[in-house]
C-alpha cells in the first residue's frame, strides 16, 4: 500500500559524520584550551548582541510609520550594540558577566526549586520530596560557590559545553553510519 523504501539501502550520510568529527575535534580542544573557548563564547555572544541591536534599530526605522517612534526599541538597540562593542573591547569584563549569569542562573533555578520542592511533600511522594529538596539545596549552594569564584563558573560552562559537543558529535557519527 505504502512504499516507503524503508529498507532500502541508503549511503553513507558525510554531512552528518563530517559535522560530527568536527564536534568531537571543538570538543577536544575545549577541553585542553577552556580559556581560549570562554573567551571565543564571549566573542560570539558580543557579535549576537550587535547583530540584535541592528535587528532592533532597523525594526524601529521599519515600523516607526506604522506605530510610531517605539523608543523602547531604539534604545535596546543601542544598549545591545553597546554592549556587545563593550565585550568584544573588553573580553575579560565579557566572561566575567557569562559567569555571573552562570551563577545567578544556578541559584534562582535552585531557589525556584526549592519552592516546588515544598509543594511536593503534600502530594504523598515520599522520598523524592527530601531528594528533591537535597538536590536543590545543594544546586543553591553550587550557585553561591559559584558566584564568589566566577572563575570557575565561566570555566564549569565551558566544560559544559565540551562535553556536550562530544556527545553530539559521537552520536553524529553513530547515525553516519546508521544511513548505511
């Protein structure tokens, strides 16, 4: 009824195994150079934000006869440009700021958590609600730890990242050969 050539042989897919052994390679050298990678995440978050500073300013030129002057939007385009100018002037400041939000990130999460956590222990969950707890606690802990040494906040995502190009980059090449 359907041919879905389905089990059909299909070839080697090169796309996906070159992405892959390219992931795997970035993953590597995150690994062995964290610092050279923090300092390349800031330089691609300041060309982003550059980039959505002139989205905003363009759409503030686009739509000011439509809606007329959005003020709001010319100035976040401006902010942004500032910003993302400030960090690619100033890497050092850049990584700092990831690794603040890294840690900011970590306690409101944990903080947020730590609030459900509490819900829990009216719905009969018996153990999960005190592991729920723990872990959010200690998440909490983490984020604080990690906001007195952003250091090892910028350098943890870093890591974070690494690990999970290797990921990615292992299963791409798993599927390469999977098109087979």
């Amino acid at each position: 009824m359907f041919d879905s050539n389905y089990n059909t042989r299909r070839n080697f897919d090169w796309g996906v195994f070159i992405g892959g052994v390219v992931s795997v390679i970035l993953s590597i050298y995150l690994f062995a150079h964290p610092g050279k990678g923090l300092k390349g995440l800031v330089i691609i978050l300041a060309v982003l934000a550059i980039m959505q500073g002139i989205a905003w300013i363009s759409m503030f030129a686009a739509f000011h006869g439509f809606f007329g002057p959005s003020w709001t939007t010319l100035l976040s385009g401006i902010f942004d440009i500032l910003i993302g100018v400030f960090f690619l002037w100033n890497n050092r400041i850049g990584a700092y700021t990831i690794a603040i939000f890294v840690a900011l990130w970590f306690i409101v999460d944990s903080i947020i958590g730590i609030v459900f956590s509490w819900h829990l222990r009216f719905f009969q969950t018996g153990w999960y609600f005190f592991f729920n707890l723990l872990l959010n606690i200690l998440g909490l802990v983490l984020g604080i730890m990690l906001l007195f040494r952003p250091e090892i906040a910028g350098l943890s995502t870093i890591y974070l990242i690494a690990i999970y190009l290797m990921i990615f980059g292992v299963n791409e090449i798993a599927l390469a050969f999977m098109h087979r």
